[in-house]
C-alpha cells in the first residue's frame, strides 16, 4: 500500500472521523457537517483529499466510500478499536495471558470498546465487584462461562435463578467437579430451578477465566501470563461487547455438554 495511502487514512483525526460516519452509508454535506460539528470549508478540504485517494465518491451531492474505501474502512475502524482497547490500559494487557482468548475473539478484541477494570475490595477478594454484583442482579437474562471456582458461585446463582433470572452457566470440569463435591446439594436446587441450564466442557476448551454477559453488559476475566489469577473484570456496557461477549459464551456452550441432574 503506498504510504500516502496510510497517512490519509491515519493522520487526521477529521478524516478518520468522516471515512466512519460514511461507513453508515452516503451523506450530504449538511449531514456531514452537523453531524461532525464541522464548518464547510475545512470539511470540505478533508473530502478532496479522501477523493484525489479514491476512498470516496460524490453522486448527486451525496458522499460515499468508493470500492476501495467499502474495503478499508472496516479495516480501519478495526485497528483503530484495537489500538484504543490496548492504549486504554496497556499496563493491564501486557500482564494477561491473552492467548488464552479464542484467535478468532482476539481478532476483534477492539468490540470491549470503553470498558472498565473494576476489582472487588480487599474484603471481598472471592467475590464478584459489587458493580458487577449490582449489575447481575439488574439483568433478566445471565450467561456466565468459568473455568475458576468462586465461592460466590453456588450463593450467586440460586439467588438470581429463584427470583427469575434466565440463567445458563458453562463450567470446566475442575469447577464442575468442585460444585459437585462441595455444593451437591446447592447444585441440585440450583438445577431444579426454572430458566436454569448447566454445561461442562473440557477444561483445556476454556482457557479464559471467566466471563460474564446480559443483555445489560459484558465482563471478561483473564489469567496472567504467570499463570496466577487475582480477581478482577473488565466491564462493557457498550452494543459491540454485549455482542463480542454473547459469541464467546455461544462458543463455549458450543462445544460442552449439557448437564440435567447430578
């Protein structure tokens, strides 16, 4: 790609802005403007540059991205997310074990979008955040996929299910095991419950901590690269995360086997 290419792309921040407005589709200049809160003629500069590139078109006084631009643009706005993932808390990234996520999930990590770290206090450190907590218990519908016991777990779930949370859990093995060598009876009530299902999985079919989605937010969970786990979630409350959490909970629960009594 010729590097003129790149800087026209990447090195104004006004040109970035309208090649993702027009991912939506075509806009006149009134739309561009209002919705940029931009004055014509700077505006206007930016779009000449964008079509001597052919990255977009005019057509009856309507922009839109040209071919070229309908194939860069997606992939623009995708290394632009990822970047602003990363930039966000680049201190926590580089310690996490992040193969550990799925490839294919970590190809679009950029959807955690304005996420949050939060932690539970120094009293609580076996129990979700009491923002995560609150959160939960505010949702109609809850998916959680573990391959950590919490002791939280067992309390946790048959609260939200006997007050009518659709709630479909996916363990490993190892926390399976631990419910049903601990909390056998816990575990029982929990599945006699309505809008409750269980699945186990391999334990070397989930790598990632935990995870968490409702139709409400996401959270996700992650080892360190040391192998050592404290407890913590990263927290999503935007469109793309409660997506990008709704597939992974789908791939796990893909390839577990589900569980109807013990």
């Amino acid at each position: 790609m010729d590097s003129s290419l790149l800087d026209v792309l990447f090195l104004s921040e006004k040109r970035k802005n309208l090649l993702l407005l027009l991912l939506d589709g075509p806009k006149n200049i009134e739309e561009i403007k209002s919705t940029l809160d931009v004055r014509s003629s700077p505006i206007m500069t930016q779009i000449k540059i964008l079509m001597k590139q052919d990255l977009i078109v005019e057509n009856n006084r309507l922009y839109k991205l040209s071919s070229i631009g309908e194939i860069l643009v997606p992939k623009m706005k995708t290394i632009l997310e990822t970047f602003n993932v990363f930039d966000k808390n680049h201190d926590y990234w580089i310690n996490q074990d992040m193969t550990s996520i799925p490839p294919e999930f970590l190809d679009e990590i950029g959807k955690l979008g304005n996420y949050i770290e939060v932690n539970p206090d120094r009293n609580h450190v076996f129990e979700y955040p009491k923002e995560v907590v609150k959160h939960l218990s505010e949702s109609d519908k809850v998916r959680i996929s573990s391959s950590f016991f919490l002791p939280i777990y067992p309390s946790l779930c048959i609260e939200l299910a006997a007050k009518g949370t659709d709630i479909t859990l996916v363990f490993t093995e190892y926390v399976y095991d631990r419910m049903l060598n601990d909390y056998k009876k816990e575990l029982e009530h929990f599945l006699n419950l309505k809008h409750t299902k269980l699945y186990v999985c391999n334990n070397n079919n989930m790598k990632i901590a935990s995870s968490i989605v409702t139709e409400k937010f996401m959270a996700l969970s992650l080892f360190c690269n040391s192998g050592i786990y404290y407890n913590h979630n990263l927290v999503s409350f935007d469109e793309s995360a409660l997506k990008w959490g709704k597939n992974l909970f789908d791939h796990y629960k893909g390839i577990a086997r589900p569980i109807t009594r013990v």
